[in-house]
C-alpha cells in the first residue's frame, strides 16, 4: 500500500458572514494525486470553503497547511502561495480581452517570468490535445460574443 | 425672386472669399488649436487615470483628496481656472498664454477623465481581479495586465466625446492671448466689422476637426469590438 504525501491539510476552519456562520470547524485533508468532490446544497459553504483556500475570503479561526506549511495571511506573501495553487471559478472568470492561448499563457509568462516563445511552444500542444478544456473556452468564449451582441 | 437669388450668390461668394483670403492666418491658428489640444489632452489622460486609480483606492485619505479635486475642478468654470493661472497667479509666477491653457485645460480635463475611467474601471467584473489573484498576479500586474485593458474599450466612446469637448473649450484660451482658431476669427472679425463671416469660417474649421476626430474615434471603436 503507497501512502501519498499530505499536500493540503485544514484543520478547525470557520468562517461567517456577519450572523450567517457558513464554515464550522471544518477538517479535511488531500494527499498527493487524490481527487477529491464536495458535494453539498446550494449555499452550504462549498465555494467559500475554496476560496478560503486560495485566501480570496479570509477565514475567521482554525488552519490551513499547504505541504505541512502553515499558511497565514500575516507571514505570507499570498501571491506566492498562489502561485502553488490553480483554481477554475465558478463562472470560470476568463479573460474575454484575450485569446484562449493568452488565457493559458498569462501566469506562466507574467508571474513565474517564463520565457514567451518557450510558453507559446508548451501552451499549444494543451490546448489542441485537451478537446474539453478548449471546447468549454470556446463554448465560454461564444456566450461572451453572443451576451455582448444583444 | 431673381433678387432673392442674387442675394444668395452674394453672400456664398462673400463666404468663399473671405475663407480663401483668410487661410493661412487660419491654419496658423489651426496648427496652434492643435497643439494646445494634442497637449493638454495628453497631460489630461494621465491626471484622469491618475486620480481614477486614487477614487478606486481602499485607503480613504487617497479618495478624498480625488473627490477634493474632482469637485474643485468640476464645480468651477473652465474660464475661471485659465484666468487665474494666467491672470491670478501673476504675482507668484508668469505663464506663458500657451502653457497657461495646456495646463489650464489638462486639469479641467483630467477631472472629467478621471470619472470616465473610474466608471469603466469599476464596471469590470469583481472576478477578473479575482481570477488575476488566484493565478499570483499582484494587484498592480492584475490593473495593468487585465482591468485597464477592458476598462479602456469601454471608456473609447466617452473619452472620444471628452476629447472633442476639450479641442472645443480650447478656444477659450484666446481670451489670454494666443491665437488659435478662435483668437484668430475674433482678430479678423474686429479688423473688417464682419463678425458673423469670420465666425461662421471658424466654426467650418471646428466641424472638420470634430468629423476627423468622430471618424478615427469610429474606426478604433470597431476595431476593438471586432478583437474582443
């Protein structure tokens, strides 16, 4: 039996919207390559629980460790535990003022500095090979076009 | 009728001479409304987007002082603030007639500017910021990289409008001697008694700037549609 090594761990999480307390003392832990679902009804905490994670909300009590690290906004550069992490929104959040190429290529190239011919090489077996990834851009991509011209 | 018709003749070809005899004084002034517009429209960009990104800012202090500004130069006449640069501050400092109406027209510009930007900025989806923090980028490479370059087409019709506002208030600035188009019609208008031609002339010179300028506004509006 392989046991994986702890990538993220949560321990006693809480967090509230003025009187509505969404997050009570929530545990959870991801080990290495482990797919993990939440399932829950709508409102339940699902989203907010992700975006605690990647400190788009900022939890009220409780810990959160990214590879035994203990991740706190106060001693944190926050981009950089960001750079650790790849998040898909809800609505997806995609940049509709550049290609889908561009969208695969922003952080690579402005954040981890990569080289842009380098990118543009490894950016595009992607988004020709993962026929799902792209067909959902472009499926995206053409509800923007189609919003924006009513 | 026939008198009626000749009178109509009259008075075209009495417009048609003084437009040719008049224009190279006219397209020296032509030359002059541009620069003063071209300059002060271009410090004005950078005021505007200057305070837009203060009245966006969560620090309170840095909103205040854009309000401050803002409602300063939006709540007094654009006259008032060139004569007291020109006239006003003649005690401390004097200014050229030109550089008092490039900066005159810069800060009365800017404020405007200031709003558009503002409301363009904050029309962008909350999640564009978002999306630019999950991925690591820092607040500023997020505004540079992701929100100013949608809030920029969204502002091209209202800055194009403002734009044609501040060629037109240029004219103002010959009420402190330079002569741009408008100086250089009332100059002419006094030397011959014929106001109403020379006014008319000048008001001709304004239309084509404001058609080329509507034109080229219309062209980059459809060419960022067609890329977005």
């Amino acid at each position: 039996m392989l046991t994986n090594k702890e990538i993220l761990r949560v321990a006693k999480l809480n967090k509230s919207f003025g009187d509505l307390h969404v997050l009570k003392d929530i545990d959870l832990a991801v080990d290495e390559s482990d797919v993990v679902v939440l399932i829950g009804a709508s409102g339940s905490g699902k989203s907010t629980l992700l975006r605690c994670l990647n400190f788009l909300e900022f939890k009220d009590n409780g810990a959160i460790y990214l590879e035994d690290e203990k991740i706190e906004k106060e001693t944190h550069n926050l981009n950089q535990v960001r750079q650790r992490i790849g998040m898909v929104f809800q609505h997806f959040n995609l940049f509709p003022h550049k290609t889908v190429l561009e969208n695969i290529i922003e952080a690579p190239i402005h954040v981890k500095k990569y080289l842009r011919n380098k990118q543009l090489k490894k950016g595009k077996p992607y988004w020709t090979k993962s026929d799902l990834v792209t067909n959902m851009m472009y499926i995206h991509r053409h509800c923007l076009e189609v919003k924006n011209n009513v | 009728m026939p008198q009626f018709l000749d009178k109509i003749i009259d008075s075209v070809s009495h417009f048609w001479s003084a437009f040719t005899s008049s224009y190279d004084l006219f397209l020296e002034g032509l030359w002059l409304t541009l620069k003063l517009s071209a300059a002060s429209l271009l410090i004005a960009f950078v005021i505007g987007l200057f305070f837009a990104i203060l009245k966006i800012s969560k620090f309170k202090p840095l909103e205040w002082i854009a309000d401050a500004y803002i409602w300063i130069i939006r709540g007094t006449p654009l006259i008032v603030q060139i004569f007291v640069l020109y006239y006003g501050l003649v005690e401390f400092i004097i200014i050229p007639p030109f550089w008092a109406g490039v900066i005159g027209l810069a800060i009365h510009s800017g404020a405007y500017i200031a709003e558009i930007i503002r409301g363009a900025i904050q029309s962008i989806d909350k999640g564009q910021m978002e999306a630019g923090s999950s991925l690591g980028m820092t607040k500023f490479q997020t505004m540079r990289r992701i929100i100013l370059p949608q809030a920029f087409r969204r502002a091209v019709p209202s800055l194009g409008n403002q734009f044609i506002i501040g060629i037109k208030d240029s004219s103002l600035v010959s009420f402190i001697g330079a002569q741009e188009l408008f100086g250089v019609s009332s100059s002419l208008g006094s030397n011959s008694f014929d106001f109403l031609t020379f006014y008319i002339v000048v008001a001709v010179y304004y239309l084509v700037i404001v058609l080329v300028l509507t034109a080229v506004v219309n062209v980059i509006e459809k060419r960022m549609a067609k890329s977005d």
